[in-house]
C-alpha cells in the first residue's frame, strides 16, 4: 500500500498541480524550512469569502513539494474561515505514509504556509 502512496507522491512532486503564481493574488506568502532552506509560496485569490483559486511555487524535497500540491487540490473552493484552521492531520493523511519525525516540517511546510497567510502571521503551529 505504502508503494501507492509514494508513487502518488512522486507523481505530485514531478507533475505539480496548480503550479505557478497568480498575478492578481489577494495574499502571497511565503515558507520556509530553516534546517534545509526549502521554500513555498502560496498565491491565495479570495473570492466572496472563499478561495476561488490558488497556485504556488517552490523549491525543496519530495515531500514538501508533493505536499504542496495535494493542498493546492484540498483548499481550493473552501471557505477562508475553514482554511484559517486547517488541520495539518487532514493533509497527513492525504500524503498517506508515516512521516518520521524528521520529516515533519517537510510535510507540512505549505500548511504552516497556508495558517501564517490567512491569519495575518499569527498562526499557531500545531504540527509536531
Ligand atoms: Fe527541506 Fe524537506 S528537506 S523541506
């Protein structure tokens, strides 16, 4: 099952979806993992209370950039007020393997991301 999942993963990685940046973004953030210098910015483009669209661009390993990508596909056309406490679990879950310790801050840079951009920088990080 574990093969699945990092075939998935892979495929994320290489082929990333909703990749790019939006010229008209209503909030561009940024992340960063300061142990390796991997990188992910959101473009988050409000609409009527939701998030009408969504791309991002980044640099980085496996995980942080698959990871990326599956949340790109999980937020977009969601409520803010949901977004604003996203659970990191619901994006662990997706990526569907055990990440070790270790590898945590990879697989959950673009969530962080994603809480410091729409709570204006004041996120709790809850993800150890
Ligand atoms: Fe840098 Fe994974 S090694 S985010």
């Amino acid at each position: 099952m574990d093969d699945l999942y990092r075939e998935q993963i892979l495929d994320h990685y290489k082929n990333p979806h909703n990749f790019g940046e939006l010229p008209d973004a209503d909030i561009t953030q940024e992340g960063d993992n300061p142990l390796c210098g991997d990188v992910v910015t959101l473009y988050l483009k409000l609409d009527d209370g939701k998030l009408g669209s969504v791309r991002f661009r980044g640099r980085g390993c496996a995980i942080s950039q698959a990871s990326a990508s599956m949340l790109t596909d999980m937020i977009v056309g969601r409520p803010v007020s949901e977004l604003k406490h996203f659970p990191t679990s619901d994006l662990l879950e997706e990526l569907g393997i055990q990440i070790s310790p270790a590898r945590m801050k990879c697989a959950t840079l673009s969530v962080n991301t994603l809480r410091v951009a729409l709570n204006g920088g004041a996120a709790e990080v809850e993800d150890e």
